[in-house]
C-alpha cells in the first residue's frame, strides 16, 4: 500500500469536504495495518475514501491494537471525542486523486517530509479543492460566509477571514522540526521545508516544492521547485514554477547556489551558481560565454546552461548584456542563522 491516514476535517452545508487534517500519515504502511483498518470500517479495496463516526473509533483502536499498531490504536481513541466529520483515506496506489480528503492526505505527505516535491501524483488537484474562506472561527465555504459573518456579529463577536484561497497555511497542520518561519502565511500546505530551512518574512514556499535544509529562503520559492541544501535565495528574487509560465521544465536550484534580491530563474541551476541581483534569466534569454581572462566565446541562450555548475550570470553594466563566467566560490551561509535550537 501507497499511503494511509486517519484525519478529522470540515464539511460545509452539503456535505462537501473544504479541508483535512491528518495528525499521523503513513507513508507505506505495513500490511497488517491496513488490513485491520479496512476490516474495522468495512473499507473496499483499492484507493478508497472512508467517513466514519466517533462510535466507530472503540473497534477501530481495538482492531489496530490487535494488529500491533498502537500509535495508530491511540490516534483512533483520540479521535472518538472529535466534533468534526471523521474520514480514513487508503491509497494502495498513487494515482491521480479523485477527492478532497486524497488531496489533503498527498500534502500532508509532503509537508510530513515523507515525499519529496514531486514524489506524488497531484493531476488534477485544483478541480477537486474548494476556494475557502480562512477564518477565525476555521474554514468555511464562500457561499455561507455571510451567514455565518452574521451569526458571529450577533453572538458578539468578530469574524475574521484571513486569506481566502484553495489551500491553506501549512503551519495550522504541520510544523516541521528544526525550521524558522517569518510569516506563516507565507507556507501553503504541501510545502517540504528541510531541517535547517529559514523563511524570512518576505520569502514564500508554495505547494510541491522546498527546500533540503539547511537554507535561507528571502524570495520566491514557486510550485514545483526544489532549492538544494546551502543555497540562499535573497529578497524578492523568483524562481519561476512550471505553474508560472505554462512550460514543463522543472526548476531547481542546486546545492550552495546564490540568487541576489529581486533576481529570479526560468533554468535550472545546478550546484554553486551565482546570479546577480535584479537579474532575470529567463530560458530564452540570450548569455554571453566568457573565458577565464573575460573574452568572449560565443552567444547561446541560457536554456543551454540548464543544470550546469559553478556558473556566474551577470549583467554588464556598460552594455547590458547578460555574461555568464565561471564561479568557483561556493556560497557559505551564515551557521549562525541557521541555528534552530
């Protein structure tokens, strides 16, 4: 089996599912778990989604407790005091999912550290999420926000929606070991931070993409990119997704890589590269070539450069062309800001 988790989440009026938390995936459960918590809720084999009741968690915990699972055991007893719908999600192959609850489970994954950005199939995920309003009083659903602003008001009390959106902040249901987050409305749920990972207030971590650790991250970290262990990306600079720009060429940033403010990346970049602040290289852009004494080589566009170490990009500042040159310094980052203890 591929996955499966038990979670409490939300539903609105009709019974449609607008979020999931699941305090303990399993990434590749063992077999005897799997066949006592099908058996227990009378779950059909295959990809399945499974709600249940509080009554039904006693002869779930027992059945997991049988089967030698307690950690399991003790979440299921955990979870009979719940006031939220209740559901099981079983994935015995990572398929395109075909739910809301599935969604959920595949990002908790991800944020769990137990897959890495594109380790798991999300086609078709933005047809299955709702756009919810994030609030005070938890997730509702856009076409009842106005009654329940209402009933808040005339309770007493104030109703307040921070964001309203498909996803939401990674931090009200997962919180990585050993990471440093500014703004916690920065991190969408599905983001992998690695253990050592600083997010300064300004840098942002989308869904299926992250960081290996350590790293500090004061930019733009899109859908679908992955920043190698050591590399600093700096204010306002962008790492362009395979969401960004229609393409399907995957960004990554290599290992001990450095990305001035305000630049930003439509390559790939392989270890120990450089690219000058405020610059933008984009996959069609045109880079000169340099030799070790900065004459020219020859023009080639930085498609080219893809995954290439230990390169330099620039601008000349007399001509405005964009060089490309090799850097041989690694970029060290601060240990210092990178402590988590």
């Amino acid at each position: 089996m591929f996955s499966l988790a038990l979670g409490t989440g939300t539903q609105n009026s009709r019974g449609e599912w607008l979020e999931v938390y699941y305090p303990e995936p399993q990434l590749e459960p063992a077999a005897s778990l799997a066949q006592a918590a099908r058996q227990a809720l009378d779950a059909p084999a295959g990809n399945a989604v499974v709600s249940f009741l509080p009554e039904h968690c006693a002869p779930l915990a027992d059945a997991l407790r049988h089967a030698g699972h307690e950690d399991q055991a003790q979440l299921a007893e955990a979870l009979a005091t719940s006031q939220r719908p209740l559901v099981a999600v079983f994935l015995e192959n990572d398929t395109p999912p075909s739910s809301a609850p599935e969604v959920y489970l595949k990002l908790h994954l991800l944020s769990h550290r137990l897959v890495k950005p594109h380790g798991v199939d999300l086609t078709g995920m933005f047809g299955l999420l709702r756009n919810v309003a994030w609030t005070s009083d938890g997730p509702i659903d856009i076409d009842e926000l106005p009654a329940r602003r209402l009933k808040a008001r005339l309770e007493g009390r104030h109703l307040s929606v921070d964001c309203v959106d498909k996803f939401p902040k990674m931090t009200d249901y997962v919180v990585p070991g050993g990471v440093r987050i500014g703004d916690a409305s920065r991190v969408r749920l599905g983001a992998y931070l690695g253990e050592g990972t600083t997010v300064m207030h300004e840098g942002f971590v989308n869904f299926n993409a992250g960081t290996e650790g350590p790293n500090m991250i004061e930019g733009r970290v899109s859908a679908g990119v992955m920043v190698g262990k050591g590399s600093d990306l700096g204010g306002g600079c962008s790492t362009m997704g395979t969401l960004s720009g229609g393409g399907n060429i995957i960004i990554r940033v290599g290992e001990g890589c450095l990305i001035g403010a305000n630049a930003g990346i439509g390559i790939p970049l392989g270890d120990r590269c450089t690219v000058e602040a405020g610059l933008y290289i984009t996959a069609g852009a045109k880079v000169v070539l340099l030799d070790d004494k900065g004459q020219d080589v020859e023009t080639i566009t930085a498609r080219d450069l893809a995954g290439q170490n230990d390169l330099l990009l620039r601008r000349n500042s007399r001509n405005g062309r964009i060089e490309c040159l090799t850097n041989k310094s690694a970029i060290a980052l601060n240990e210092a800001l990178h402590a988590h203890n």
